[in-house]
C-alpha cells in the first residue's frame, strides 16, 4: 500500500475519476429505468416492485460484499463486479416487457451495492486518517458530480436515440472506470484488511445502531425519488429530456451540500438533521399539490438540499466511530440500511401511489420525515456521552 501522503493523495484523485464515472453508469441507468419502464406501460405498482426487486437484493449484497471485504483484496473486488455492472446495464435495453425489466433490475441492485459499498471503504482505507472528513466529502462529491450529469445526458440520448441506445452508452462509461482501474490503481497498491481483525462479528458496530436507524425514514423517502418520482413525471406529462434536466438540478444542489459538508458536520448532528427532516417536510408536501414543471422545482430543490446534508453527515459519523478491521462491515451495513429504507420505500409507495393516488404517498412521506427529529435528539445526546 503506498505509504506517503503524496501517493495516497495521487491515488485518491485517480479513485474519485473511477467513482465518477462507475456512478454516473449505475445511476444514470437507475433514475432512467423507471422513465423506461413507463414507456413500456408500467404503472405505479410495478415501479414500486422495480424499485423494491432491486433493493432487496441490494441490501442482502451490502452484507455481503462488506464480509468479503474484510476477508479479501479490496482493489479486485471493485474490479470484478464492476465487469459484471457493464453487461447488466447493457442488456436493460433488450428487456422489452414489464415483467423481465422488473426481474433484471435485480441484477442492478447487486452491481450497485458492490460498487457503493467498496468505492467509500476502499476511499476510507486509502485515507490518511487526519483527512478523512475531507476525503469522505470529496469521495461524495464525485458520485454526486456524475449523478448531475448522467440524468441530463440520459435524458437527451433516449429521447433522440432510444433507449437501447442510452444503455450501451452507460455501459461504456462503467468500462472506462475498469480501464482506469487496471492503469492507474491495480499496479500501485494492494488492500488487504490488516487489522487481524475478520470482520464477521457486527458487535463493534453496535455502538452506531441509532446512527442506522436515523437513516431509515430519509432512505425510504430516497427509494420513492429514484423508483417512483421519475416514472410519476412521466405518467403526468414530462418529457424524459425534462425529466432527466429536473433530476439532474435536485442532483447538483445535493451535491452542493456535499461540497460544504463539513460546516454540517462542525455545526453538530441534532442541528443538521433536524433541518434535514424540516426540509425533507416541506418539500414532500410541495410536491403533493404541484402540477406544472415549474411546481415541481422548489420541492426538489428542497429535498435535494435535505439529502445533501444527510448522505454526508452520517457516513462521516459512522466511518470515525469504526475501527479499520470492521470497516468493510460497516459501510456494508451501511449501505445495508440504504437498501432497506429504499426497499420498503418503494414497496409500500407504489401500492399507495396506485390505490389511493400519489398526492397521499407524498403527505404520508412528509410525515415520515419528521421521526427523524426525535432521532436526532437521542443521537446527539448519545455521541456527547462517548465522547
């Protein structure tokens, strides 16, 4: 492993390129697939089973994938599944009925809770621990950077190539990450867990469970923006170049609050995500009553403000409070947790959504974004006492 901070710099830099544009691949081709599945003729129940297919086998993969990473060579696990992600998200194209999209998407929930899941242990391992506020934030930013372009591109490039043809093309994107990979970061270094320590026990991640479950709610509310919002946007009218340029804004301003989160994170957990779920609040209800594309903005604009400071904030506190052996653990559970609130997100939303209409699921939403305050509250209280 390179030893000086220079080389860990220089490897970092080269990571975030890879995380780039593995992101803007994967997630591209989730925020696409339910504008795809819509043209196909499917309603809210199947983009609710499209979001919930794919993220149940997400969170089974996140457990996984964390286990092998504390057991083997991190570099080659990023690598191998990410050839996988390239012939998943080439063949979405040639799934052409509701029902196979549905079973296929499984296949991107596996590809993505590899990548999620390596792409921020391997930047925390890689790491000098004195910059790891900043390294996590920076290891954001480049997903984030590649969620901002990739729905704008996607949007155009179906709308005036098709479909098929914004698969390839996604799938092309992911294999220049590989290519990276294998030039700049396979040669230079080897991660191997070196703390002794086999990563199978979860008991030293006890100490974060409330961390875990102050995601939840803000999970399922993710889950319905990535399985069920575009594909409402669709049902009422928008084009999917319009649809991608809405996404594309709510992507840049989250990643906007990825840029300052550390001033989030200096400003203290109960603060931070309380004005998380106020925001979260306020735009759900927004979006329940909007109608026209101009409606839709500010509530996007809102959420996406409430994620930006969210994503940040909780895996910062949970990658400090864990030690390097259980680290493959504890992004695993992590993202584990992503997969489930995205899961029953979904799930229950599209069978809301079709029964008794969508404007009910966004109130029920905004709700439910309100637990997060009293979480907030206890985990705040929680990390004074250990410290």
């Amino acid at each position: 492993m390179a030893e000086t901070g220079e080389d860990r710099g220089g490897l970092l830099r080269v990571l975030y390129v890879t995380i780039f544009l593995t992101a803007t691949g994967l997630g591209t081709a989730s925020f696409m697939l339910p504008v795809y599945a819509t043209s196909l003729g499917a309603n809210y129940i199947d983009l609710g089973l499209i979001g919930a297919f794919r993220n149940v086998v997400y969170t089974v993969m996140t457990l996984t994938v964390g286990y092998l990473l504390d057991r083997f060579e991190r570099i080659r696990i990023y690598v191998g599944f990410m050839f996988v992600g390239v012939a998943v998200v080439a063949l979405f194209g040639l799934m052409t009925q509701v029902a196979l999209l549905i079973a296929w998407s499984s296949l991107l929930g596996l590809v993505s809770a590899a990548f999620w899941v390596t792409a921020s242990t391997v930047t925390a391992n890689i790491s000098p621990p004195e910059k790891l506020s900043q390294s996590m934030g920076r290891y954001n930013l480049s997903w984030i950077i590649g969620f901002v372009v990739g729905p704008t591109a996607g949007g155009y490039i179906s709308e005036a190539y098709g479909f098929q043809v914004l698969f390839i093309c996604l799938s092309a994107v992911i294999l220049m990450s590989i290519a990276i990979i294998f030039w700049k970061i396979r040669p230079a270094i080897t991660l191997h867990n070196s703390s002794g320590s086999s990563g199978s026990s979860l008991a030293p991640l006890r100490g974060l469970a409330l961390a875990y479950l102050t995601l939840i709610p803000f999970t399922c509310i993710l889950g319905i923006y990535m399985a069920i919002m575009p594909g409402y946007l669709e049902l009422v009218g928008l084009t999917p170049a319009l649809i991608g340029l809405l996404l594309t804004m709510t992507n840049g301003v989250r990643g906007f609050g990825f840029f300052n989160a550390e001033r989030f994170i200096n400003w203290g957990m109960r603060n931070s995500v309380s004005l998380a779920s106020l925001l979260l609040f306020a735009g759900m209800i927004i979006f329940s009553f909007a109608s026209s594309t101009i409606e839709y903005t500010l509530p996007l604009i809102l959420y996406g403000t409430a994620a930006g400071i969210m994503t940040p904030l909780m895996l910062d506190y949970i990658a400090k409070r864990c030690d390097k052996g259980s680290l493959g653990a504890a992004m695993g559970l992590h993202e584990g947790v992503y997969g489930i609130g995205m899961c029953l997100g979904p799930m229950v939303g599209g069978a809301i959504a079709e029964v008794w209409g969508p404007p009910l699921l966004y109130r029920l939403l905004a709700a439910l974004s309100l637990t997060m305050l009293p979480l907030a509250y206890i985990l705040s209280r929680n990390g004074k006492k250990s410290t």
